[in-house]
C-alpha cells in the first residue's frame, strides 16, 4: 500500500486532513482485526483516544484489542471500557494494521512484536516523526483525541455518551483544564459538542482532579521540599528514595512539574525523577518564549513546545545540572531574540 503522510497545522473542525483521514478510513474499512496503542505511561490523551478508536472501530463492526505497556493510571480508570486495555510487553497479531496514537515510533510504546504489522501513526507532537507506513501528523489539534473525534465524523459514526466522555477526558488533560498554549476557540466548541453528546464534564473533572491518592500528595510534599529557582528558571525533584518513602508509583509524578512553573517569576521549569536503573526521567514545561520540545528532542525526547519529557543518564546531580544549565542558555537566547524584536519594532 502506497504510505500517505500529512503533516499539517489545522484547525479540528476545518477539513484540510481530507487525505490522511480518508486513507486511514480506508484502511479501517478494508481490515477486520486492529491493535491500538499509545506510548508507555499512558496519560489522559493515550488512556481516552486508545477508548475512543477502539469504540470507533467495534461501531465500525471491527475488531480492536487495546494493548498498554504500563497500567492505566488509576483516574483513568472509570472511563467507559478501560477495563479493556490489556497490559503486556509483547502483542501477538494477526491484526490487520496496528493504530499507534501519540507516538514518535514503535518503540515509544514500549511493546514488543510490532514490527510486521502496517503501522498507523496519528500523532499531535510538535516533534511527531512519520515513521509509520500512514501518517497524520495534526501539530495544531489540542490532543489526539481531537483527531479520533474527527475520524467519528467522517465514518459517519454517531459519538456514543461512552465515546464523547472519553475524548472529553483527552481534551480536558491535554489543555492541563483548557489552560494550555492549543487552547482555542475550537477547543471549546469540541468541549461544547462532547458534553451534548453525553460526557458529564463535572463527573469527568472530579474522576481527574479530585481523586488523587494519597501517595502523590506524600510525594508532592518531597518535590517541594526540592524546589530550587534561579530567576526565571525553576527545578525540583525527587529520588528513589523519596518515592518508596512515599509509596508512590510512576502516574503519582503527573502534574509534578507544573507547581515549578506556578509563581509568576517563572518561565520554564523541570521536574526530575530519579528511575530504578539509574537513569533520570525529565518533564519540561514552558509558559511561552522557550520550546522545550526542541531541548528535549536534543536529549533524545520529544514532546510540545510548552511541554516535553526526556530520559537522561544518571546520577539525579549530573542530569539536575545538564538540564538546569539548558533551561538558563534556552531562555537566555528567547531572551535575546525577543530583545532582538523590540529593538526592530
Ligand atoms: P510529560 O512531561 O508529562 O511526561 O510529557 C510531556 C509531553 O512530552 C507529552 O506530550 C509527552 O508525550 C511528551 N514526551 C515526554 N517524554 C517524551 C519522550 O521521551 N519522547 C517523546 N517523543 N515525547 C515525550
Ligand atoms: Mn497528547
């Protein structure tokens, strides 16, 4: 089959991914058995859109396993049909084609046994990569769920109250509560048409903000204690040690990075977590002039501009001091090119 890629920047509710859409729907139509998954540490975006497609395909009289190399993290797990996402480190076909959401390559979803199988990639990233044999590549939609819904629309498939909670939840996660830079009026007239079609936004907020387990707050409460600032730069963290002392697990560490980023003075800031194997686990998040998507592409990330993630070499000091020393010479060089623009205007 001839691979279709688009990489665009397009509104959700404007038709300018005509082609990969329809390439991808004639795909979905031609095959009967389908995989889908996300990256490894699944977030709301992968936990919802892995739910909706597999909802789109089950309508579309397919067959569809969900497959995750990590647990879905426990807020996510009141979402209609979670209970179906297998947890596994190999898949095993025959599948048709393997729907790979949120991904930059196979092996970000850190699943075994995808090699063979055709490859569908839609992907939000700033720094999506068209790896796959199908690419839709929409840098513009606030969330991939975004981009499933747009799949329901042009199958003609109707959003079941089941289907619209779920890409709700993707929407509501991926704008951090509409909060985030891909915040647009869209955005909300997407919200508007999935709370009609049956997603309850009040149940769906509280199943996400207001459910968090007492291990994360032990485990904020160490990160915090870690804080650091230098100027407009911010950065804390927290080792092996704090996360068995806290008994927290990995989805406890969500969100962490944003309290750095919450006073004023701050403009970009870290989160770092020291891993079993002596590796560094990174979150980066900006409020604007710096893109840490193409910091963290550098260390061999990916992520947004105002959001990205990377994974480093160990000891937790030697990786707090790469990081921190990226951040200053990134925002130094914002700093000067918006200097820059002053001086022009
Ligand atoms: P977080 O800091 O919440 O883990 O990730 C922030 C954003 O960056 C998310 O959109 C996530 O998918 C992306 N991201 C985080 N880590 C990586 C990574 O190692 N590789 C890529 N390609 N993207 C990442
Ligand atoms: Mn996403």
């Amino acid at each position: 089959m001839k691979a279709i890629t688009s990489i665009a920047g397009s509104a959700p509710l404007r038709d300018d991914a005509d082609e990969p859409i329809a390439a991808i729907l004639k795909v979905l139509g031609e095959g009967e058995r389908f995989l889908v998954c996300s990256h490894a540490g699944p977030d709301g975006d992968a936990v919802g859109s892995m739910l909706a497609m597999g909802m789109l395909l089950k309508r579309m009289g397919k067959h569809a396993d969900m497959v995750s190399a990590d647990r879905v993290p426990i807020v996510f797990r009141a979402l209609p049909g979670a209970d179906r996402i297998q947890t596994a480190m190999r898949v095993h076909g025959p599948y048709d084609a393997v729907i790979l959401l949120e991904c930059d390559g196979v092996e970000r979803t850190r699943l075994q046994g995808l090699e063979s199988f055709f490859h569908i990639n839609i992907d939000h990233h700033a720094s999506g990569v068209a790896f796959a044999d199908l690419n839709w590549i929409d840098r513009e939609a606030a969330c991939v769920g975004e981009m499933v819904y747009r799949l329901f629309r042009s199958a003609g498939v109707a959003l079941t109250p089941e289907a619209a909670s779920c890409i709700y939840t993707t929407v509501l996660t991926d704008t951090g509560g509409f909060v985030y830079g891909g915040t647009r009026a869209s955005t909300f007239e997407l919200a508007r048409e999935l709370v009609a079609a049956g997603a309850d936004p009040i149940r769906i907020a509280q199943q996400v903000y207001f459910s968090t387990p007492i291990s994360k707050l032990l485990l904020l409460g160490a990160a915090l204690k870690n804080l650091h600032r230098e100027g407009r730069v911010a950065w804390l963290w927290i080792s092996q040690e704090d996360m068995i002392r806290s008994c927290a697990v990995e989805e406890d560490c969500e969100g962490i990075v944003n309290y750095a980023l919450s006073t004023a003075e701050v403009e970009v800031a870290a989160f770092l977590r020291e891993l079993e194997e002596k590796r560094v686990r990174v979150s980066l998040r900006s409020k604007g002039r710096v893109n840490v998507a193409a910091i963290a592409g550098r260390l061999g990330g990916g992520g947004h501009e105002n959001a990205a993630g990377c994974t480093l070499d160990g000891p937790l000091s030697r990786a707090k001091e790469q990081i921190v020393e990226e951040l200053r010479a990134a925002l130094a060089c914002a700093r000067e090119r918006s200097e820059g623009r002053n001086l022009i205007a």
